[in-house]
C-alpha cells in the first residue's frame, strides 16, 4: 500500500470527526500515505467535539504533514498527481450539493475538482441531516457520475431524523479499495442503523 496516497478530505460534520480520525489512522496503519485536507469550517471551528487546533494537531501528528486547508495549496492536487483516490469523509450536505453543481470555493471541493483532472475515483462518506430532503438530488446525482462512489449509508435516526442519512465509516477501508478498481461496495444502503452503526 505504500504507493497508493490518499486524499483524505474533512468537512464540518463535526459529530463524526471521532470516527473519520479512526478510520484515517486505520489506513495509515494499512501502509497507505494520507494527504490530509480540511474545509474553511472544519479547520477553523471549535465545536463541542474538540477545538479546532487540537483536531488539526493530531490529524498532523497522524499523517505526518500539514493539513491542506487553502484552495491555493489544493489546487496543485491533480496537476502534480499527488493522490490516487480522493476520500471526503465526512462529506456533509452543503460539500454534496456543491460536488454536483461543480462549485469550487473551499479546499475540500477544489481538491476533489483538482484530483478528478487524473480521472480517478472519488469516495465520498456521507453525513447530513437533510439527504432524504433538499441533498437527495445531489446524493442521485453523484451515484450517476462517473468517477465517485460512496461508503454505504443509511438512516442513523429515523424517527427524531427521518431525513438523515451518515456513512457507516468502519466500512471506508473496504469500499476504498473498490472504488480503486472502479467498483462501488454493494449494498450501498445498509439495512439497519443499529447493524450498520455503533
């Protein structure tokens, strides 16, 4: 795995941060190189869930290199090849819908625009409160675009939430090699939230 470097790009889903940083030392500790990248939000914003430096601390300490959190320092991505798949987990609704419309104004979505000159893959991990509403179209969009594949997903509470829907992130190592060899991880919905998430 030493070969293979990822781009593993943070958005503010701030609730899921705990279980992204698990999953990035996991694949660290795969022997793959992680190139980390943070949205505006998610780099500057202190949140119940940790202070903003402190997160961006260990993700640092984790991978071994500053957190790419500009567009000037993303753009470089694709031309330079840095990165052979684009992980953005979370990926909230607001990245979502700018994913599919082609906006480019933060680090995360120009590192993915960047990244997808080399057409390669592109694994988003979801997590928004409103993807059975307003990001449903965006979540169809992407499912019907080349290049991007998802961590299975499902309702993480659907009778206070009916509308939102959050990655099983334990299952980012495996649906990464598949969309490595250009395959989505099947099923894409998991059946139930307690089996799919703890």
């Amino acid at each position: 795995m030493t070969d293979i470097h990822v781009g593993f790009a943070m958005c503010g889903s701030f609730c899921t941060f705990s279980k992204a940083l698990e999953q990035m030392q996991i694949l660290i500790e795969s022997g793959y190189q992680v190139i980390p990248i943070m949205s505006y939000n998610a780099y500057q914003t202190d949140t119940r869930f940790g202070s903003a430096s402190e997160i961006v601390g260990r993700i640092e300490a984790l991978c071994g290199r500053k957190v790419i959190a500009d567009i000037a320092a993303a753009e470089p991505i694709g031309p330079k090849r840095l990165t052979d798949i684009m992980l953005v987990a979370p990926c909230t609704g607001n990245t979502l819908a700018k994913l599919a419309n082609g906006v480019t104004d933060t680090p995360v979505t120009m590192a993915v625009k960047s990244h997808l000159r080399q057409e390669k893959p592109v694994l988003l991990s979801i997590a928004t409160n409103d993807a059975l509403g307003a990001s449903a179209q965006n979540i169809g969009r992407l499912l019907n675009t080349r290049h991007y594949y998802f961590v299975p997903f499902t309702q993480d509470n659907p009778l206070k939430k009916p509308n939102s829907l959050v990655a099983d992130f334990r299952l980012i190592p495996e649906a990464l090699r598949f969309a490595l060899s250009g395959k989505q991880l099947q099923p894409v919905l998991c059946e139930k939230y307690q089996a799919a998430v703890s």
